[in-house]
C-alpha cells in the first residue's frame, strides 16, 4: 500500500469521525424516562405460566397483581389434554 493512499484513507476515516461528530452535536440523543403521574398506570402486573407434565397433558394459568397492595387480585389454571394423533394419520 503506498503511501498515498494510505494518507488518503486515514485522511477520510477522521473527515468521516468530524461529520459523525457534528451530526451528534446538531442532532442530539433523547433518551425515554418514565414518568409518574397521578393516574394508576401500570398498577396491575400479569404474570402467565405453562408447563409439559407429561405425554398427554400440559398445564397453564396465570395471576393479576395488584401493585399498589400486593394481592392477587384474579387468578387461574388449567389443565388441557393433548390428543394423541401421530403425523401419519
């Protein structure tokens, strides 16, 4: 490599680095906050759950927190059978 083009390549990496510089300057990064409010936004958490318990049977559920007080405010489980059909048929 001579070194002409290397001065060259040197020369647009840093030009390239300067532009990349001023764009950040003129364009700057805004970052999202979360913000608390006097709504109750996000008071309730669900949390969903399914297990493989064996050939022919899985079980599902799931419960709904209440945040602000910390009691399960609604909950369920299932249990669901699975046919037992081969990919032949």
């Amino acid at each position: 490599m001579s070194s002409a083009s290397r001065t060259k390549g040197i020369l647009f990496f840093l030009s390239a680095l300067a532009v990349l510089g001023l764009m950040a300057s003129i364009f700057p990064l805004r970052y999202a906050t979360a913000e608390r409010g006097q709504s109750e936004i996000g008071r309730y958490q669900l949390s969903s759950w399914a297990s493989y318990s064996g050939a022919k049977v899985h079980h599902s559920g799931y419960y709904v927190i209440d945040t602000l007080s910390g009691k399960i405010v609604d909950k369920g489980h299932e249990i669901h059978g699975i046919s037992g059909r081969s990919s032949s048929e």
